[in-house]
C-alpha cells in the first residue's frame, strides 16, 4: 500500500511543483520518489498485506513483483523521456499523467476485488487517453488519442457488463468468494459464463489481442512514439498482470473450460501479427504488430494460470517491456533527426551514426526474437514450456513458427542498421539517454543469466 501511496501523492506533488514554479525539482523528485517505491517493495516481500477494508487490495509477492517491474519501468521511462519533453510547457502535466497511470497499473496488479479491477482499469487508461493525444498540433495524434478513447470506452462498457454478470450469479464482486463459488459447481450455469466471456472480450481490446486488436496499429502509429512507448510496456503489463490475477484467483476452476477460448485468440493473434508484420514498411508499425504478437505469448500465460507459477509472465513482461522500451527510444531518436521519417530507411548507417543506439536496438531486437544468450529466448521457452506442460502441444507449435518468422523481420531492420550511407551524421543523444541504453541492454543479458534466480524468488 505505501507503495501506491508514495506514487499518487507523487503525481500530486508534480502539480504542486509546478504550480509554485519549481518545475526544475519536479524531474529529481519523480526519480527519487521511484527509487523509494522499488525500495519499498523490496522490504514489504513476504508480507501479504490487505491493507484496505473486506480485502479490496491484497498486496502478495505477485502484486509486488509486478509493482516493482511497472515502477522500474516507468523510471528508464523518465529517463529515456527527459529530451523528448524537454522544455514544453504542459511537461509537469504530462508527467502526472504518467504517474496517475502508474497509480492504475498498482491497483490493477493488487486487487482482489472485481469493483477495485474496473477502478484501476480506469485509473490506468484515462490518462492514457490524454497522453495518446497530447501532441495538439498533430493530426496524427489527435486521430490516435480519439481512435484509443473510443475504443477504450467500449471495451470499459463490455468488461463492467461482464462483471456485472459474473456478480448477478455469484452475488459477490470479492475474487475469493467467486473462486469458492466457481470450484463448488457441477455445472456452470449460463449467466456466468456469458460473463466470463465478456470479461475476455474485455480484456482482450485492452491488451489488443486478435481479433480485438485493429485499433492497435492505429493508435500505437499515431501517438507521440515515446507515449507509445508507455503503452506497449507499462500498460499492457498492468493489463496482462490483472487479467492473470482474476483467472489465477477468481476463475481458475473454470480455466479448464475456457482455456481452450483463451489458446484461440493466442494462435490467431501470433498468425495474424506475425504475417501481417512482415509486409510492413514502417517501423512504428512494425514494433506495433510486434507487440501484438507478444500479447499472444503473454496470453498463454494466463491460459494456464491454474497450475503454473505466475514467474513466467512476470518475466516476460519484464523482459519484453524492457526490449519494447529500448526499441522505442532509439525510434524516437532516429525519427527525430529524420525528420519525421520512421521508414527502415531511416534506420540505414545507425550502426554509425549512433553505435550505443545500434547496438541496444539490435539487442532488443534480438531479445523480442527469441535469441539466446539474451533473456527474450528464456522468456518464450517459459511460456511455451508451461504451454506444452498443459497439454496445448498445436499451440505450441504456432508459437514456434510465429517466433521464427519473427526472427525474419527483426533482422531486416538490424541488416538496415548495419547498411552504410555516405554522408551520415552522427545522432546526438544526452548522457542519461546513453546510459540508460546501457543499462537496459546489459539487463537483457543479466537476466539470461539470472533468470533461475529470478523464478526462484516468485516461487518461494
């Protein structure tokens, strides 16, 4: 609980600030303040608080672990952020935009009540929506906030129709109450299925699962490429972190059932994601239908949250937040000095132009691909090892041929890199830019050889 204390007065505090004209604090202060918070989840370990009233909130080591990888995320976030915001004037709002989102992804991560799951969801996609359209003078942006927010609000309305149903036949909204319900029945009845089903739909717009995905492409294009940035890591593992939550402690006598739902929009959002990136030609959408295909992955997770551990899913997303967030930065940097462009040709001399930018983005790269020795390919052998522990050996099988034609597209933009021009000038990039960037590809290698350690502690 402190730790979505700290981060909600935080994004009060950043308003503050600006208020009193002491914006040049505000940076420090949001460093420091998720320094404290990942501290804070370090000594809370083990704890298994329900610090509100009926057991709303229960922060356990999943709910930590996945508050420790939003908050750490969120700070390379910042850091990566600090020349893409520079001196604009609605900085500090944006800033607290950030953090209120942050708030949502915490509650997501800890509830253990359906009422407090609709409330983070909020929380977490309102002030996305603002982010999504906060370059004003862009067309682009303005389609892409508006396109989000639409389609956001529909998938708010099925999700609370769901819920809705699921408490007409349970007649609580608490996860353990329903779990009891569901694992006493012979027979499902049909309300409660219908729910159920709603509940994926729901979630299955949030986290742009197919065939629920097509605003994602869109909408990740569209907005300011470090706001996508925060989309396609923070917000989809926030997603991805409540939607195991409710089927682990809500739904999972039932996963038998619809595990197989869940394993079809997994296969249909690797086939299409996969053959649908390789015919793309701009970056942006590239890593967007990327981060579709991940989503597919990351689903399976949630497939077999019955008789699995969450380490998986919480290891994945780390890893490809932390593959997605690079990826994203050095975009953003390219296209900056580009002018706008986002093509693979963009990218072409980068090896020279900017070697530390090349040489994390061909890492991460790499990782999403599923390369060893870096984490991505432990990640996905996770996953998949879970999947074919449960029976899912079809599944499996696509997801194997959907990472290798993944490895295709990945190398056509690292062969761009690679490519020498005449007359490339160096991509300047600020010291924090550059060793953040250093940071996060060494991470990808650390956590390759750290992973059993990694596991272990969400196994305990």
């Amino acid at each position: 609980m402190k730790e979505l204390l700290i981060t909600s007065i935080l994004g009060v505090a950043v308003l503050g600030f600006d208020i009193l004209r002491l914006r040049k604090f505000v940076f420090p202060l949001i460093v420091i303040s998720l320094l404290a918070t990942i501290a804070f989840v370090v000594l809370d370990w083990g704890r298994n608080e329900n610090p509100m009233a009926n057991n709303m909130l229960l922060m356990d080591n999943f709910a930590l672990g996945f508050i420790g990888a939003m908050s750490v995320i969120t700070l390379f976030w910042f850091l990566l952020s600090k020349d893409y915001f520079g001196n604009d004037s609605k900085m500090v709002d944006l800033y607290a935009l950030v953090l209120f989102a942050l708030c949502g992804a915490m509650v997501l991560s800890s509830f253990s009540n359906l009422v407090m799951l609709f409330l983070g969801i909020e929380i977490l996609s309102i002030p996305v929506y603002v982010l999504a359209a906060s370059k004003r003078g862009d067309v682009l942006s303005n389609e892409s906030g508006f396109k989000y927010f639409f389609m956001g609000a529909v998938a708010s309305a099925i999700l609370l129709f769901g819920i809705a149903l699921v408490y007409g036949t349970v007649g609580s909204f608490d996860l353990a109450t329903i779990s009891s319900y569901t694992s006493s029945l012979s027979d499902t009845p049909m309300m409660l299925k219908a729910g159920i089903m709603m509940i994926i739909a729901g979630f299955a717009f949030k986290v742009s699962v197919a065939p629920f995905h097509l605003w994602a492409p869109d909408v990740y294009q569209g907005a300011p490429t470090m706001i996508t940035a925060l989309m396609a890591t923070m917000v989809k593992g926030a997603a991805f972190a409540a939607m195991y939550r409710l089927f682990a402690n809500g739904f999972a006598s039932l996963l038998d059932d619809f595990g197989i739902v869940l394993a079809w929009l997994s296969a249909l959002t690797l086939i299409m994601a996969n053959v649908v990136a390789v015919i793309q030609t701009n970056v942006k959408r590239l890593l967007a239908y990327s981060s579709i295909s991940h989503a597919g992955f990351m689903l399976a997770a949630v497939m077999t949250a019955n008789n699995t551990s969450p380490a998986a899913l919480i290891f994945y997303v780390v890893v490809y937040s932390i593959a997605s967030l690079v990826s994203f930065s050095v975009l953003h940097h390219v296209s900056n000095i580009q002018d706008g462009r986002d093509d693979f040709d963009a990218f072409k001399g980068l090896a020279k132009r900017n070697p530390v930018m090349a040489g994390a983005m061909t890492l991460s790269l790499l990782s999403m691909a599923g390369i060893p020795p870096l984490s991505g390919f432990l990640a996905k052998y996770f996953i998949i090892s879970n999947a074919l522990g449960a029976g899912y050996i079809a599944l499996v099988i696509v997801m194997i041929l959907a990472s290798v034609v993944a490895v295709y597209y990945y190398l056509k933009l690292i062969v761009a890199m690679f490519t020498p021009i005449e007359n490339a000038g160096r991509i300047v990039t600020s010291d924090i830019v550059k060793i953040s960037l250093i940071i996060l590809s060494l991470a990808m290698v650390a956590l390759f050889l750290g992973a059993g350690i990694f596991n272990g502690i969400f196994e305990m």
